[in-house]
C-alpha cells in the first residue's frame, strides 16, 4: 500500500512541476535495438532473439527547488526462438528480456543547497553497482518504488539513504504462469540503504556502506524458501590513485535478517588495481563473494547488483554458488577508430574445497555513429569455458546493438 501512495504521488505531482516550470522541461525518448545469441553445451537450444526497447517520458525543470520525471518503457519482441522466463519455451536457453510495457520511474525530487530528497519510483545506482543497481544493460531496468535522500553537508563527504518498500525487477512487468520466486516482477519488503563517500583528499577516497534488505517475496532458487536473500550487508571500500596508478581495496560482511530461514555469515573481498598509458588503460584484480558456513548455499550473495558487470558476460554465476566465488581477472579498455575496444579474461575457482569453475574472455567494441546524433553502436562477445561441468556449461554469447538516444 506505501509503494502504491509514492508511486501515485509521483505520476500526479511531476506534471504539476511541469506546469510550473515547463520551457526549461526536457522530452525523454530512446530507443534500443538489440540481437542476442546464446549457446550452450548442454540439453538446451540455442537461444536467439530481436528486441526493442521504447522508453518515452517527460523530466521538468526546476521551480522552488521541486522537479519531477514520469518515464514508460515498453520492451517488444521482432522475433526470435527462446526462453524469456515468462513464455514456457524451457528447452531454450534463457534471455532473461520479457515483452509488456510498464512506467519505470515516476518521482518528484526537491534540491536544496545540501542535498535532495527524491520520491516515488526511481532510479537508484550506488557506488559500482555491485550491490545495488539498475541492471541497465538488460531491456527491462531495475527500478525501486521509495524515498531517497542524497545529502552532502561539505563538499568532500556525501551521503545517501534510501527506503525501498518495492523493487520492479528485469522480470516484470508481468509475472505469469512461468514466473517462480527467484525471478519475479516485483519484491515487496522493508530495505534500508545507507551508503557514505568521504574524498579524504583527490587522490584517495573512503566508503563506507550499509544495506538491509528485507525481500518478502524473494528466494535464493526456485526450489528454496522466500526470504533466503534478505540480508545485511556492511563494508568499507578505499580507492586512490598515483599519476597513472589507481587502485581499490574494499571488504564487507554478509547476515541474515527479516526471517530468512538460513543462517548467513559470509565475507566479500576486492583488491584491484589499473594503470592507464596513452589511451589504454589496464586493469588486474580479484573479487571474492565467500561461501559462508553450514548446509544449504549461505554463500555472499548480490540479489539487487548490476551483476553483468561483473564475474564476466556470460553471466554464469549471477547466483554465487554454494561453495563461493575466487573471480581473477584481467583486462584492458583503449580508445580505438572513434570508439571503445574492451577485453577481459577471467579464471573462476571456488573460495571453498578446491578445483576450478572455469575461465572466461569477454570483448567488445562500442562507439558513437556519425550519421545520426545521439546513435550509437555496440557488439560484443563473450567466451566461457567450464572446467567442472557438475557446475557450470560451456557458454558462448553474442550481441549486436544499436541506441538512439533524444
């Protein structure tokens, strides 16, 4: 019922700020054209699917310090054999893009001279979204129905809280008769989001994070329990840099909260590096999402990341596995012919017990084209090779995008 008040206050209020202030207001309009092509070695189909995205909507300006926004997508499917989660075609592999239409945010924002407070359903990307995003690069993003208040009280140190009584996933907008609970089109609950930055000086930063996710209708595998990904999560991440050098270290602590039947306490662990020479810049790390300890799978688990981001493209451990995961990985990012070449390799292993999952290599090249303003173009490739087939398949994806953006 709360979501449902801030999403109603949202879509009747921005039309009034419109009024107030509508020459500085600006018109939303993109479109997305995406291919996707999926191959596994196992029983499966190949997947194969063209889709578009329509997002349309309206952001006005400022008036008193009030501004508002209603955008609506809609996701549409030109054809294609595949598994979308919600049309029953389970001998194919998964392109988790389903069609319908629905508003993706729909808030009113007040800015003063320390911050904001943003109501209804919105946006809410914080850090590197490797806890809570958006998950931009699916068709249907993730948006989140509550209050946001990002205060900054001096000009170094910022801070953000959140309330979210609902998140609209990449599954919606409908749920259907296919839809299980790990993959549903909404999660209702009761989560708390507190996340500072502290720019000690310009090279070297400090954060500190606090994310208690209550998610009623949410579970860890179709099979399991609701709730079995509520959880808290507390860490603290330093990123600096030297002339060319940058690096991140970053740590956090998994519990669990809101009546989830497992009894979660596991660790997450990042240590990073990047050096950037004339326009390429390199990149080396580890990331560690821990297995925890006891039965069943209490590993460290992201359920509101921008997972594709991260652990490679292929997306083979968008679930962490029981017995964790130990992601090495290199890569490299250089400016070439007007655009963006990416390259990265993976080696996945467990945290616990030994052995291997498998390695990854992940390319792609993206750049704006020069006949239409605002189009751009994208294709990109990634590569998994399973070296334990208990766990995980040979995965081989493609993808073919074009953007116009107003």
């Amino acid at each position: 019922m709360k979501t449902l008040i801030f999403l109603g206050i949202g879509l009747s209020l921005a039309p009034l700020a419109a009024g107030a202030q509508a020459a500085e207001g600006k018109p939303i309009f993109d479109l997305r054209y995406r291919y996707e092509h999926v191959e596994q070695d196992n029983a499966l189909g190949h997947a194969m699917m063209n889709s578009v995205r329509t997002r349309v909507g309206y952001a006005t300006g400022s008036y008193s310090g009030f501004s508002g926004l209603v955008e609506v997508d809609h996701v549409g499917h030109l054809g294609g054999d595949f598994n979308d989660a919600r049309n029953g075609h389970s001998g194919r592999s998964l392109i988790p893009d389903p069609e319908g239409a629905a508003v993706n945010q729909a808030w009113v924002r007040h800015t003063g001279d320390y911050g904001s407070v943003t109501l209804g359903r919105q946006r809410i990307n914080l850090g590197n979204q490797r806890f809570i995003g958006g998950v931009g690069w699916r068709q249907n993003e993730q948006t989140y129905d509550g209050a946001m208040a990002q205060l900054t009280p001096s000009k170094n140190l910022s801070i953000t809280y959140a309330w979210i009584g609902r998140i609209n996933t990449i599954w919606g907008p409908k749920t259907g008769s296919f839809a299980t609970a790990a993959n549903p089109a909404r999660v209702d609950g009761d989560s708390h989001l507190l996340d500072l930055r502290w720019a000690i000086a310009p090279v070297f930063s400090l954060g500190a994070y606090h994310y208690r996710l209550g998610l009623d209708d949410l579970a860890l595998t179709p099979a399991a329990a609701r709730r079995t990904l509520s959880s808290a999560t507390t860490g603290v991440r330093a990123q600096g840099n030297s002339g060319p050098l940058d690096y991140v270290l970053e740590y956090a602590m998994q519990k669990d909260v809101e009546g989830n039947p497992l009894e979660l306490d596991s660790r997450y662990h990042l240590i990073e590096v990047g050096y950037a020479f004339e326009k390429v810049k390199l990149r080396a790390g580890q990331e560690v999402l821990g297995a925890g300890s006891g039965t069943g799978n209490r590993a460290f688990q992201t359920p509101l990341a921008t997972k594709h981001a991260f652990q490679g493209w292929a997306d083979q451990f968008l679930v962490t596995p029981a017995d964790g995961v130990d992601d090495r990985y290199l890569g490299a990012t250089a400016a070439l012919g007007g655009g963006s070449l990416q390259g990265w390799y993976h080696d996945f292993a467990p945290e616990r017990g030994g052995g291997d999952y498998g390695t990854e290599f992940d390319l792609s090249y993206a750049r704006a084209l020069p006949w239409i303003k605002g189009l751009s173009g994208l294709v990109k490739y990634a590569s998994y090779r399973s070296d334990d087939r208990a766990r995980t398949v040979d995965t081989d994806k493609v993808w073919l995008q074009l953007q116009y953006t107003f």
